[in-house]
C-alpha cells in the first residue's frame, strides 16, 4: 500500500499526462464527521459516496476493510489533488488519513510549532492547540502503511499533512511535508516525526 503523500502524488501526475481530471470526487466537507471507534463502514457511502477502490484483508486482530477516495484536476496553470483513506477493523473506523492540495480544503499546518510539542508530556489536546486538528487519526495497531510502523510501539499516531499543488507548465511541485506524532497508553506524546520536500 502506498502512503497518502504517495498517492497523492501519483493521482496528480495522472492528470498531467492527459487527462483534465482523474479519480471520482468525493464529499471531503464531511471529514469532520470521522470518528475513531464510532464511524460505520455501511455509512461511508452515505456520507462520502462511492470509493475509487475497496479493499478486504483478515488479519489477526480481526477483518480490514479499506476504503480509497482519489481525485485530482488540472487546468491551464496548475494540478490539485485530494486523498482520503480510512481503515475499518471489523466494520468500525480504526484509522484514516486526508491530505488535499485544492483549495477549498487543502491541508496546512504550522511547521515552525514542532518544538512546541513535548515528548513525555504533550497531549492530545495540546496538539490540537498547536497544529489545529489533525489530518488523520490511528488506533493501533493499523495496517495502513503511513501507521504501520509508527504503531508498533504508540497507542495512537495522528498525522498532519500539507501538498502543495504543481505547476503544470514544468511539472514543479511546489513542496510537501507532513508530521506524525505518536501517544503512550497514557496519551503523551511519544515521539513525532517531520519531514518536508520544499
């Protein structure tokens, strides 16, 4: 499985090589309403419509459903895409993960906030006063790949994503970067993770 960055990055570059649009748009305005341990699978089509792909799994913590949203556009100047992900774990939410570059709903986040995060100490709700809310959310464990490994020794892992759109006319990507910040059993903060391409 591809990361969200990754994924991203390929449903745009589908656009620039013909195409004006790919992927099927999906409700992004309804991300808000994604609920750890709450949210349904048999609600996603009411509230998002219809995935670009599904995909079904058995694993030993039980039955994974994932569902993929993917849609990307480009015009005269510039190519935009938008990701959303979510893995259910016997039918219920257990992680997803958004990042979008339109925009309506581009995902952004202060960078230059990171050392204001305390290992040890920082919770969850000190994390959403320092970055605004997250861009994706994991109980773990979680099988997808942008979680996996973040999760083999946290509790919870929430990510911050930003992609910035590409200009079309010499295929430059105007940079990406993205934070995941990994919680103990005890919701502090254990570890966090930053890397950028601008």
């Amino acid at each position: 499985m591809k990361r969200a960055l990754g994924v991203l990055a390929s449903v745009i570059l589908a656009v620039l090589s013909g195409c004006a649009s790919a992927g099927i748009n999906y409700q992004y305005q309804n991300i808000p309403k994604l609920k750890i341990n709450e949210f349904k699978i048999e609600d996603v089509d009411t509230v998002f419509g219809k995935p670009f792909k599904t995909e079904k799994k058995s694993s030993k913590v039980g039955n994974i459903d994932i569902y993929r949203f993917e849609y990307a556009f480009a015009d005269i100047g510039t190519a935009r895409g938008r990701v959303l992900i979510l893995e259910f774990k016997n039918g219920v939410l257990n992680s997803y993960i958004s990042n979008s570059s339109f925009d309506e709903d581009r995902t952004l986040f202060n960078e230059g906030k990171i050392d204001q995060v305390k290992i040890g100490v920082s919770t969850h709700a000190d994390t959403v006063n320092i970055f605004g809310e997250p861009h994706g959310k994991a109980n773990c464990p979680s099988t997808l790949d942008d979680y996996k490994k973040r999760c083999e020794n946290a509790s919870t892992v929430w990510a911050w994503m930003y992609q910035g759109k590409i200009v079309t006319m010499v295929k430059k990507n105007l940079g990406s970067s993205n934070a995941f910040l990994s919680f103990d059993a005890n919701g502090k903060a254990s570890n966090i993770e930053f890397g950028n391409s601008k």
